[in-house]
C-alpha cells in the first residue's frame, strides 16, 4: 500500500504508518518478532540498538588476578622471570643467616638460569623486578660472578644509562666492580656527556661517577667535554685545560668562550642545573671569562636558575660572579629568587657566601632590607646556633672584620669590589644595613642576654653589637651593666648553675674584650667615645668593683680599665680604685690582684 508522505507529514510518520499496518496483516508469530524489534530502539538513540549484556558463565568467568597473571605469561621471558625471582627472594632478605658460599650458589644459579638461552641477561636489565635480580647478583656474588655478569653487559652500558630500571645496574657496576671496570665504565662516556647529562636518567649516572669514583684526571676529562666544539677541535692532545689553551691560542679566546657560553645555555635547565658536574663548567667559564659581552649573556640565562646550585663550592661562587657582574636588573631577579630560602642558605657552609657578596655589591639596600636584612633578623633564634648563620650576622654588624673572618674569605669577597655595576661606596651600603639589622639583633641579645653572655660560641656577638655598631647600643649596655651590678661572692653560683659574670670563664671574656676592643679602637681613633668603659666606672659602685680582685678573673677586667689606651679611663680607674686600697689589698692572694695593687701604688 503506497502513501503520500505529505499526507502523513513526512518520512519518519510514513515508516510508522506502514509498520502499523504491517502488524494487522501479518500472522501472530511475526508480529511477536516484529514487537521484540521495535523494544530495542528507544527514542533519541539515531538507529542504534541497546542490549544489555548477559554475564558469562561461572566456567568461563576469571578473577582480576588470573587476568593479570595470564597477560604475564604472554611475555617469552615469563618463565625465566619468574624462576629467578624465586631465587632473588632468598639472596635479597638481609635478615637471613646465608654463608658467602650458599650466597655463591644462589647467584649461580641465577645466572645458570640466565644463560639458557643467548642475551637474556641483557633484557631483563630493562624490567623493574628483573633489574633488581641482576643487581642482587653483583652486590652479593663472588669476583668471578661479578666480571661474568660485567663482561656480557659492558657492550651495553650506554643504553643502560638511559633506562630508569637499567641504570641502576650501571650504579652496582661502578660502586662493586674493580677499578679497571670503573675505567671501562667511564671511558664509555667518551663524547657522549653532553648528550647524557642532558638527560636526567644518564645524567644521574654521570653525575654518581663523577662525585664517587672518578680519579682526578677522568674528572677533569668529564668535565672538559662541555667546554664547547670550539675547546674540542683545539685541545688534540685531550689533556689540556682550558687556561693551557686560552694562553697557547689566545686569537681564540673569543670564539672559544662564546662556543663554551653558547654550549652552557642549555644546561641552565632546572632539572640539568642541580647536577655538581655542571656546577663544575660554570665555574670554569666564569673564572676564565673576562669579556662583558660574553658574560653578561650568560648571568641573563642563568639568573633565576641559582638558587638550585648555591649550595656546592663551585655553585656558590658562580653565584658571587653572578651578582658580582650582574646589571641591577639582574641582581634584583638573583635576590628574589634566593628571598624565600635565605634562612636556609645562611645554615650553609658554601650557601651564605652570596648572602654576603650581595652585602657588598648591591647598591639598592632598601631592596636588601626587604628581601633579605628581615628575613634574617626574624630568624635570629636559628641563625645565632649555626656557626655560618652566625657569619652572615656577624658580616651584617662589622663586615670584614680580621677577628671573625678568616683571610681567605676576606679576600674571596674583595674579589667584587671596584665592578663597574656598584657605584654606592661600600662603607655606606656596609653602614645602611647594619644600621637596619642592629635593633632586631638587640632586642633578640638583650631577651637571650643570659644565655649569649655563658656560652663560648655566642658572646661575640654582644662584643660586636657593642663595639663595632655605629647605631644606639645603650640599651644593650644597660642590660649588661645590670648583670655586673650583682653582688659578688666567689665560687658562688645563682640558680641556673651560672658562676658571677666576672668570674664565669666566658662572662669575664665578654666584658675584659669590650674594654680591650673600646680600647684598641681609640688607639687609632682618638674621637671615638669609650661607652662601654665609662659607663662601668661611672655608674658601677667602688666598692663592687674593688670586691672583684677577689678572684684572678675579675681582677683582670680592672687590670684592663687600667691599661686602656684612653687617658681619661685609665685616670677615673685608678682614682675610683685608690678609693677603695683597704678591700682590694685584702685579696693580694689573687696573683693578679698583687699586680694591680703594684700599678695603683
């Protein structure tokens, strides 16, 4: 029966209407069928069936473990993997009671299982379980395993190098192997460190070599191969080092330092810049490095890369060059990007060494006083208990200072002063900051006093806030002043177990070199006002003083007052002392007390 499709308003209604009729004349077992179809369409579906699934049957249904298990036999090497893991389960148990010779025969057995069939060993080297069989084998088998094993997979070291499981075997070869397989081993990077030390799975093998077993000369070797393709095609005996080359070629130099900037560059990746190989090459080119151009270049790429490699010898001077001869722009990214650690880098035997260079070159100390000087003084609590953390404050107070730094750091440091990007004179930079750092520094002495003034590897600190600051140090004298004010007794300690000030080992330090240092710096500066020495004759009691000759400790500090280069202390201190002869003669047991007696007379 035909039917206008105009009529049934179009082409969907025209399939209904035929389909409807369709049932009225067909037989009743077909219209079942028919009716069972039309159920799978539902509406929206564009002709597409919806059927639900039927589980399987319980035979034929497997769990997930027999699923993973049957995907594992898939693999040619299952049975071999999974008889070697039997025996590794034994060797590999440290707690296990194995003599070297059932230890032998288990690693026998392994590689007895290994050799049935041609370059296995060299495919399970690349299996995160397998891996670990073979490097149980080198750490626990005997001198003949173990070059067995070496021998088969020498050929492959570089490969191994790059995989994440494989590597690791190359790690056991270097730290269980003799040293003419470590030199097998290394001589394997020969040109291939710059393209491995890209990588970070390589690189952390070149890097362990090179920090672990290599011997002097395979180190430099390393190193040299980042040099750059100019270094390369110039040192044809591969032994010189660059300043050989630079001072037998110097037409060169130009061209050589840009090929080793330019092959440096890419190194200043996050994850290649934290390797000690790399600190190495950057140290090497900014120590030979004496073009601007060249140099500067590189401080650009490397400027927010520094924080990762401040905490090496090599990295920590790249950083002091880095500041050194950096613009001011590229100063202050170097000082942002170390402002979040700067605790930690000042706890560090290398890391606080540009803490200190950019004490001396940064001319902005406004920056400075933000970005670092209050950072440290909030951290005083730690800094103060860390022997570098104590430098840095110590450098805040009086920089260069020959009584706290050693020579070598000294000089270390000058070698920035006169760079053309500082034009601030360094006195005044040296003098803003300390001016910043002295109140937080006071204020966490004076509520620690007690604690600062006992402990031998602290009181210098109130020396040099007193002494060598040029900010208002009264506060701090007054908090002394009142721990001296104390009545005397010899051998009589207060309830923290503490002897008398003037008779503790180190409290009679502190105030004996405050009058010494007062006094030495008015030898040389005879404007500068006695503070600490006046204030101690002025406003201490005669008669607590003169009872100090009691003990051999406290009569020194008085010998000191007597001895002080200014006249004007040494008069006050004789004439306050002659006041009270009848106490202080009374002590001439004390030696000291006798050679004081000797001067006053």
């Amino acid at each position: 029966m035909m039917v206008d499709r105009k009529s049934v308003g179009g082409k969907g209604r025209k399939r209904n209407t035929n389909v409807s009729e369709e049932k009225e004349h067909a037989s009743p077992s077909k219209k079942l069928k028919m009716v069972e179809t039309e159920k799978k369409f539902k509406p929206g579906s564009k002709g597409k069936t919806s059927v639900k699934k039927q589980p399987l049957p319980k035979e034929t249904a497997k769990s997930r473990r027999e699923r993973k298990l049957y995907r594992k036999k898939q693999n040619p090497n299952y049975e071999l993997t999974y008889n070697a893991k039997k025996i590794w389960e034994k060797l590999r148990i440290q707690k296990s009671q194995l003599s070297k010779d059932e230890k032998a025969k288990l690693v026998e057995e392994l590689m007895a299982l290994v050799k049935q069939q041609e370059k296995k060993l060299v495919n399970l080297c690349y299996a995160h379980d397998t891996s670990r069989v073979i490097q149980t084998c080198l750490k626990q088998g005997l001198r003949n395993q173990r070059e067995e094993i070496f021998n088969e997979l020498k050929e492959h070291i570089v490969d191994m190098c790059k995989n994440g499981y494989a590597k690791n075997i190359v790690w056991k070869m270097l730290k269980y192997g003799t040293p003419q397989e470590r030199n097998l081993v290394m001589s394997s990077f020969n040109g291939l460190v710059y393209r491995m030390i890209r990588k970070p799975k390589s690189a952390s093998v070149v890097e362990y070599a090179y920090n672990n077993y290599a011997t002097a000369e395979q180190r430099n070797f390393i190193v040299r191969q980042l040099y750059g393709k100019v270094y390369l095609l110039c040192d044809d005996s591969n032994k010189a080092n660059l300043s050989e080359i630079l001072t037998e070629q110097p037409d060169k130099k130009e061209s050589l330092l840009k090929s080793f900037k330019d092959g440096l560059t890419p190194l200043a990746e996050k994850t290649v810049i934290a390797h000690t190989l790399v600190h190495k090459a950057f140290y090497e080119f900014f120590d030979h490095c004496d073009i601007p151009a060249i140099r500067t270049e590189l401080i650009e790429v490397l400027r927010e890369s520094l924080i990762h490699m401040m905490h090496t010898h090599d990295g920590a001077h790249v950083a002091m060059n880095c500041l050194w001869h950096g613009s001011s722009k590229d100063r202050k990214v170097i000082i942002k990007t170390i402002k979040e650690f700067v605790l930690k880098l000042c706890c560090e035997e290398y890391g606080h060494l540009p803490i200190l260079a950019a004490f001396d070159c940064v001319d902005d100390t406004v920056f400075l006083k933000k970005a670092l000087v209050q950072h440290i003084v909030k951290g005083m609590d730690e800094l103060v208990h860390n022997k570098y953390g104590r430098k840095v404050i110590l450098y805040l107070l009086s920089p260069r200072n020959s009584s706290y730094f050693l020579p070598e750091t000294v000089k270390l440091l000058s070698m920035g002063d006169g760079n053309k990007t500082s034009k601030k004179p360094m006195e005044q930079r040296h003098q803003e900051l300390s001016e910043a750092a002295l109140p937080g520094v006071m204020e966490y002495i004076i509520q620690n006093l007690k604690t600062i003034i006992f402990d031998h590897s602290l009181f210098v600190l109130i020396e040099t806030a007193v002494v060598n600051c040029t900010g208002d140090t009264r506060p701090l004298i007054d908090a002394v002043m009142k721990l001296l004010q104390v009545a005397f007794l010899p051998n009589t300690k207060d309830e923290d177990g503490h002897l008398h000030i003037v008779e503790d080992p180190c409290g009679h330090m502190v105030v004996k070199r405050l009058i010494i240092t007062e006094s030495k710096e008015h030898k040389t500066q005879p404007d500068r006002n006695m503070t600490f020495s006046n204030t101690l004759l002025n406003e201490m009691d005669g008669k607590i003083l003169a009872s100090w000759t009691a003990c051999n400790r406290g009569t020194q500090i008085l010998l000191a007052l007597v001895e002080s280069t200014s006249d004007a202390v040494s008069k006050k201190a004789k004439k306050v002392f002659q006041e009270h002869l009848d106490i202080i003669t009374g002590n001439t047991d004390v030696k000291s007390t006798k050679i004081l007696l000797q001067k006053l007379t």
